[in-house]
C-alpha cells in the first residue's frame, strides 16, 4: 500500500512570490492535514480537510490556504512569502470514520516538502 | 491553557541502553495520546495510541504508559540502538485539532 506523498521535495522561493504543496492521501483516507515545522521548532496545525470541506484552520494568517480535491488529494497554497515561511511542511492523511481529531484514527504523515524562502 | 510538555529536552545515551522520556498535558477533555518518532527532515511515524483506560502499550522495544489521573505518559526504549536516534514527539487531540508537543531529541552513540 503506498502511503502518502507530497511534491515537490523542495520548493525554493522569494519573498512575496506563492508557493504551491501538494499531498496524495493513503488510498481510502479522506482527511488532510497540513502542518508546519520550522527549524527546530515542533509541529503546528495549519488545515485540515476532510471529504473536500476545509474542517478545522490553526493560528496562520489568511495567505495560507488550501483546498482537497474530490479523489481527496490536497493542496497547500501559502501568497505572499515571507522569510519566516521557510519550513517543513507535512502533510497526514487518515480516515475519519469516527469523526476527526480525537477519535482513535492513525494519522499517517508523508515526507514533507521543504520550502525555503529568500 | 491546553499544552503538552515533553522532557528532557535531549538525551544522549550509549548503545544497548535504555532510556525513559516523559509526556505531560493539560489537554481536557482527553480522548487519547499518541507517540511519533521523527527522523531529522521526514515524517513522523506513529509508534503508540493510547486510550484513557490504557495504562501500558508496547511496541516491539517501545513501551509507553498513560497515567490518565496524573495526565502523565512516558515513553520507555529498550535496549537503545543507533536508529533510535531521532525525535519523539506527543501528541493530545483537543477538538478538531492536535496539540504536539515540542519533543525529545534522542541521540544514541556507538
């Protein structure tokens, strides 16, 4: 079974300029999430998707936005880069059979895209 | 305030031993706790889920126990080897979202 997986590996761009991320859930899953981790910093929920409706956002401005498409797939789309945009930024897929975050679905997390702002 | 808190912050242990890494949290109401394992610059892999009503929950050399009364949980590894070197992660869902914590960077030495 192939997991998830996220393109491109790394995006390199300069302030101001948008930057597209794209995620392919596990097969079956139809939640998405999308976190940050900056340098040395841990995880912060950005978006989370589920059946195509944005479900739930976390403390990011406006210019990050997404969407999930309908074979579930998502994108990351972050407008006007700035420098402290630079991160990881990963991506989870799982089922949500029992309705998001605290049920007991395994969240299963590709292997990121590294974007780099200058 | 909802967090989770992890300790210590690194550790650094020899090969072959064993070493305990600790998970506090303030998320309520608690539906259940989840370690990960991040290797630098990939994915976290999930290693445990735990329920209120676990205690204990082993995976292969990974041990981790819940005390839900004391909102505690820790993660054992036993008999350490050089790929268990990475960050370890906890995580509550609180909501619609997750919490993380900010890790444990374990570094196993020859």
């Amino acid at each position: 079974e192939a997991g998830v997986t996220q393109s491109p590996t790394h995006l390199i761009k300069t302030r101001g300029q948008q930057a597209t991320l794209r995620c392919s859930p596990i097969s079956g899953h139809t939640s998405v999430y999308w976190y940050q981790q900056a340098l040395g910093l841990g995880l912060q929920f950005l978006l989370w998707y589920d059946e195509g409706e944005e479900r739930n956002r976390g403390n990011f401005p406006p210019r990050f936005s997404g969407r999930q498409f309908p074979n579930y797939s998502s994108e990351l789309n972050v407008n006007a880069l700035e420098l402290e945009d630079s991160a990881l930024y990963l991506c989870a897929s799982s089922s949500n059979l029992a309705g998001g975050p605290v049920s007991y679905n395994e969240q299963f997390f590709g292997p990121g895209t590294r974007l780099t702002v200058l | 305030k909802n967090q989770v808190e992890q300790s210590p912050q690194s550790l650094i242990i020899l090969e072959g031993k064993n070493c305990t890494l600790q998970c506090n949290y303030t998320v309520s109401p608690f539906s259940n706790l989840r370690w990960y394992k991040q290797d630098t610059g990939r994915g976290p892999v999930s290693l445990t889920i735990m329920t209120f009503s676990e205690n204990t929950k082993s995976n292969g050399r990974y041990t981790a126990t819940l005390d839900a009364d004391t909102k505690q949980s820790s993660l054992h590894i036993t008999a350490s080897q050089l790929s268990d070197s990475a960050s370890y992660i906890c995580v509550v869902p609180m909501g619609q979202n997750f919490v993380f914590g900010p890790g444990t960077r374990l570094s196993v030495l020859p």
